[in-house]
C-alpha cells in the first residue's frame, strides 16, 4: 500500500524525463546532420540516415544507462 504513491510518482517523473531526452534529440540530430534546408528539395537520404542513427543512438544510451541505474 505504501509502495502505491511512490510508485505513481517514479513512473510519472521517469515518463516525463523520456519525454523530455526525446523532445530535445530531434533538433541536436537535425542541427548535426543537416546543412541546409534551402532549395525545397526536402531532405537527401545521407541526412535522413544521419538524424536516424544519432537518434536512435541516442535514445538506446538512454535506454541502456535506465537499466544500469535499475540493476544498482
């Protein structure tokens, strides 16, 4: 029963630190990868692949340093 309430409140505060790191990897990846947005032609597939992998990058440390904290 006491476990409830901080239970509620951990998953809350872990939900919204998810939120917030996948928030702020878009525009770090986008500003890493891209050069310039001129022109209209949308983005080359070398952009694409990069903001994908320095995304996913990221989000899979996130993921791997949530479960090194979890195991301590």
């Amino acid at each position: 029963m006491f476990y409830e309430d901080r239970d509620k409140y951990h998953n809350k505060f872990m939900a919204e630190l998810k939120a917030k790191q996948e928030l702020e990897s878009v525009p770090i990846c986008f500003d890493q990868c891209v050069t310039s947005v001129a022109g209209g032609h949308g983005l080359s597939g070398e952009e694409k692949n990069c903001i994908r992998e320095c995304y996913l990058k990221r989000v899979g440390v996130r993921d791997e340093m949530n479960i090194y904290f979890t195991q301590k």
